[in-house]
C-alpha cells in the first residue's frame, strides 16, 4: 500500500545478487528513511522497520566489510591497532588505527544517545528471549494449548482467558480493571477487538469478584463454617468424575486415558475387580487412589502417574497397582524388586573409587565459577494420619500444628496460605506484602486448581492449614499440607552437595524427634522407604537440583541438550542469570539419598570440567588469533 502517515515504513530484501551473497566478504547492507538508517548483514528475507515519515524515498548503501579485530579494553587510554585487510588477504596488507578507551560517567536521568543506545537485533532477540524465559510465559502458553486440546470446551476463549488469568497478580489486576465496569462507549463499540477487550475485564472482573467474596466468607464464623476458594471442589462427591466414596462395579472406557495408572488398568481388566471391594483402616478406596488418572486425559509422553496413596496403608492394600505404576515410571521390568536401601550419609557424597577403595574425589567447583546453588528437597508424610489426598478438615489442623511447632524449633517464621484460619498467631493467613516476598524467592506453591490437582483431592478446604515456612538463615524452607504434609528444601550457595546433604539429613532429624515427642513419625516402608502421595516418589523420597553456569556450553544447546538428555538430566533455564540451567535428575526408587546426590554431582562434575575445557579452547584459539593478527 501507499505509505501513509499513520503507518510503519517496511523495506524487505526479496533478492539478492548471488554475487552478494557468495562473491564479496561480509556484505552489509544499510537504508536510510528520513533521520532513520538500519543496517545489518545483507540476507534476502530480511525486513527493516522505520517510523512513520513523509519522505517519499529511501537511500540503500552497501558495504564490505574490510576487516575486523578484537581490541581488548581492559584499561583507559589510547591503543594502536592494525586491521587485516580482509578484501585482499593474500596481501597480508593492514589497515592502522588509533583508538582512544576511556569509561565515561554518565549523569543520573540522562539518556545514553548513539550507538550505545541502540539495541542491534540479535541483542533485542536474546533480550526478548530472555524475558520470555524469565517469566515462563512460553512454557505457560503451551500448557495452556494442551489443556485446551485435552479439555476440548464449548467457548476455548473462555477457557484460555480462566487459565492465563490466575497468573496476573491481584494487584495487576486491580490496577488495570479497576473496580467499575465497561464505559458506555465500549458497551456500544462495534470494534471487535475493543469488544473483546471489554469482555476479557468483565471475565477477570468476575472472577476477582467472586474470589474476593469467598475470602470474605471464608472462616468468618471460625471453624464451624469451612469455605473454601470459588473454583476449587468443596467436596470429591460433587466433583465430576469418578466417586472417590464407592466404587462401581466396573470402571468406564479408559480408551482416552493415557496416565500410567489408566494404562495399568487397561492392560490388566482384572486388577480393578481384585481391588475394587478393600478399603484401608482409614476407609480410603482404590477409588480415590486412581480417580486422577481416570478423570484427566493427558499425553502418554508425560508419564503422569495418575495415582495417589490416600494413607501409608494403600501401598499394602493396593499393592498390584501401586508396584505396577511406580515400575512402569521408572522403565523396570514387571517383577523388579522394589527394595529400598538407605543411606543417608552425608560422609559418603562425592567420593571416587581409586586403588580398591572410596576416597573423597576433588573440589567439584572450588573456585565458585560454575555452581551457583544446590538444592535438595525432600518428601515426608506422618504415618498415623491420611495423607494430603483423604484427610479430614480436622487431621489437616492437627498435621499442620505438628509440623509447624517442629518447623519453629529450627528458627524461622510459619507463614499461612493467605484466607487460613487454623494459625492462631496470624489469623487470616500471610499478607499481600509476605505474598509476594515469598513469590519473588519462589517459595509460595500454587493454588492446586488443575483438574487434575482437584481430581487427587489436593483442593479440598483450599486454603486451610496449609502454609509456607521460611528459616532465618535463608537455607531452609518448607510448604506444609501441600502435595505431602511436607515439602521440606535445603537450599546451599555454591557446589558442596555433601554439606547440603548433611544439612538436610540434620533438618530431617531434628524435626522428626519433635514429631516423635507429640507421638507422631515418619511414614515409610521397609520394602519402599518413605512413602508419599505420588507413588513415583517413593524411596529417598528426595529430588536433588544444582544450578550451573556455562556459557561456553550454551552457545550449543543442541549439544547440551542431547549431552543431560543421555544421563537423563532434566535441564531447566534459569531465569535469574544468563547462560545457567537448573539441572536434576530423576532417581528410581531404590537409591538411597547419598546415591540421589552423588549420581547428579557425578554429572555436574562432568560438565563442568567440558565447560572448563571448552574455555580453554576458546582462550587458545583467541591467543592464536591475536599472535597471527601481530604477525
């Protein structure tokens, strides 16, 4: 179209000149529009964008490049340099320049104008990249689509609008709907994307409304009326699907069911009415056990167990399917043995073998270059009580005052779900400002409103008794009656995993000696170790994490990937600093906790010395460089 005044100016490269492309070293090409000039090496595809201007031309410059050199700029002053003459290198001719270096001050306020203000378009896409990482907003986006394609609903707008609004802050959200409706004029719009934006805030209104009036009718009258979050199941019963309550005589068609738990089912027709008619001392059915994985669809790559253990005694009870499941997650043959053996000591991380015995192997990373942090959690639920999935109102109070005097004794602050009553030293729950502090440390969970959270029974009573612990020192933390009664995490700066092991052997004790005084413990299993609600857990029940630094590795991803994808390292980027992933590794059930760690600081360990290698390489080839250039 004719340019405009209200328009952007787009000039796009169809075709070039093969001879441009393959004849002439580094091509660049520049276009002027106005005050306006961009310039990049030349490509056909390639689109330059200007604002509006009322020239009626553009002036197209291009150049090749005559040679280039690094200049180091380590300190102020001038510095001569000769630049090879890539035009004509057979010629070995140079071309002379003085430079002069020198740091500038510049005033607060100011704006820094020229070429340093300007971002070139690779910096923009890595910046972009990187924003988009931080926030998780392309991870979040596609689990938004595959929920989409799972759930299928009626009005998919509505149901993407519901799913991407429970990320906005409260705040957020407040600012931009305000308290008001629709103006008039929007009301009467006939511009379809100003009557979306109107029906976008009315949706987000509407929820904002209906969440706040639940937290104001939540737990007024204290614990004679439990309310809970609008959205989440009051009650399994009313919840569609499966009756965690009963069991039917026969389950429905479990064609579309792809969690693990359904494919258990499915390959099995018989295992169902073995199991059907048990029911533990606490009264949990194997219905409610695999309710998840019969009411949710999700992708067989996955692995979704789809099972839960409503109490230690399912992993007795329903033994047929639990073991099935948890081999099949961990890719062992039908009759593997599932014996635990542990070993929790934190003496034992980090040493090799060498001349027929154990010897403690070399500082992983002793000059703090590459380890940013490790992190290692761990799974604990008390044996006399049900677990998360089948607990009572009142055993969820009662859990939840156990742990949390044993969680004090470690020096720290309890802090409850914001709209819980049941800690008496700050009804009401956190404040908005402890919301989000604990957000930006990402140590608050999220509401369990996934189906598939709601169908393991992780919403009911949301959010009562439920809450977040943080320790003085900034290495312990821990969420209580989330997923398991306890989500325990030790968390040290730098890459001592035998410390952070020993930290979280030592935490684990010391609050299971307070939980023994008030006649409580640990719920575990000779044949398994420590059982949690999700039966894959299992064992150690402990998942170990390390954040790593290698920006020589990262500019080969593809190779990184493939490289933790063979060790079965889970790799994660991190949106804290560039160039650094969070690293993990899932464990099978029968290694102990000393072997979770060692078997990761193991790869770590590996990885950094390639890091190191390859920076090494990077620093001979530029010396390489530099002499030849001096030549």
């Amino acid at each position: 179209r004719p340019v405009g005044p209200a328009m952007v100016v787009e000039v796009s490269v169809l075709k070039a000149d093969g001879r441009l492309l393959e004849g002439v070293p580094s091509p660049f090409l520049s276009i002027r529009v106005g005050d306006t000039r961009r310039q990049c090496p030349l490509q056909e595809n390639e689109v330059f964008r200007f604002p509006t201007q009322s020239s009626q031309s553009c002036k197209v410059d291009l150049f090749a490049r005559l040679g280039t050199i690094v200049v180091p700029m380590d300190k102020d002053g001038p510095v001569d340099v000769s630049i090879p003459n890539s035009l004509n290198p057979a010629e070995k001719e140079v071309f002379d320049l003085t430079l002069g270096i020198a740091g500038v001050d510049v005033p607060e306020g100011d704006q820094i104008s020229g070429v340093l203000g300007r971002l070139t378009r690779h910096k923009a896409a890595l910046n972009a990249r990187l924003y988009l990482d931080e926030h998780g907003v392309q991870q979040t986006l596609q689990n938004a689509i595959q929920l989409l394609l799972n759930e299928r609903p009626d009005n998919p707008y509505d149901f993407l609008v519901d799913f991407v609004a429970q990320f906005a802050s409260p705040e957020k959200q407040q600012q931009v709907l305000g308290k008001g409706g629709p103006s008039a004029a929007a009301k009467k719009s006939d511009d379809p994307e100003e009557v979306a934006a109107v029906k976008l805030q009315s949706v987000m209104r509407g929820k904002m409304a209906r969440e706040e009036a639940a937290r104001r009718r939540r737990y007024k009258q204290g614990e004679s009326t439990v309310q809970q979050v609008e959205g989440l199941a009051d009650d399994d019963d009313e919840d569609d699907g499966l009756s965690p309550s009963e069991c039917p005589d026969e389950l429905d068609d479990l064609g579309n069911f792809h969690s693990l738990c359904a494919q258990v089912l499915k390959e099995n027709p018989d295992m169902y009415s073995e199991l059907k008619n048990k029911r533990t001392e606490n009264g949990v059915l194997i219905t409610r056990c695999i309710k998840p994985g019969v009411d949710s669809r999700c992708l067989a790559a996955l692995k979704i167990s789809g099972l839960v253990a409503g109490d230690a005694e399912c992993y007795s009870m329903f033994q047929p399917l639990f073991d099935a499941v948890i081999r099949r997650r961990h890719d062992l043959t039908d009759h593997a043995a599932l014996d635990y053996t542990h070993d929790m000591d934190a003496s034992q991380v980090g040493k090799v073998r060498r001349g027929g015995r154990m010897v403690p192997a070399e500082p992983l990373d002793p000059e703090g270059q590459y380890v940013r942090y490790i992190e290692i959690r761990a799974r604990r639920n008390l044996a006399d009580f049900p677990f998360p999935p089948a607990i009572s109102w009142e055993q969820r109070r009662e859990v939840e005052r156990k742990l949390v005097v044993s969680l004090l004794k470690l020096g720290g602050t309890y802090y409850p779900m914001m709209g819980s009553s049941s800690y008496e030293p700050m009804p009401g729950g956190m404040s908005t400002a402890d919301m989000g502090a604990l957000d930006a440390e990402e140590l608050l969970p999220k509401d369990p409103d996934a189906r598939l959270l709601v169908s393991a029974g992780f919403a009911r009573e949301w959010p009562d008794a439920r809450g977040v612990f943080k320790g003085d020192d900034g290495v312990v933390s821990a969420w209580v009656n989330y997923d398991d009664h306890l989500n325990l995490c030790v968390c040290h700066g730098g890459g001592d995993f035998g410390a952070t092991l020993e930290q979280m052997v030592s935490t684990l004790n010391e609050m299971e000696e307070s939980i023994q005084s008030s006649g409580s413990s640990y719920a575990r299993c000779a044949r398994l170790g420590f059982l949690t609600t999700d039966p894959v857990a299992v064992g150690s029940a402990m998942r170990c994490l390390a954040s790593v630094h290698l920006p020589e590795l990262s500019r080969d991803v593809k190779f990184l990937k493939a490289l933790c994808a063979e060790r079965s390292i889970t790799m994660v980027k991190s949106p804290d600093e560039e160039f650094t992933w969070r690293l993990s590794k899932i464990e099978h059930p029968q290694a102990s906790g000393v072997e979770v760690v060692n078997r990761l600081a193991s790869v770590i360990r590996e990885i950094v010395n390639l890091e190191e290698t390859r920076h090494r390489e990077k620093l001979l080839q530029e010396k390489k460089a530099q002499s030849a250039d001096q030549n």
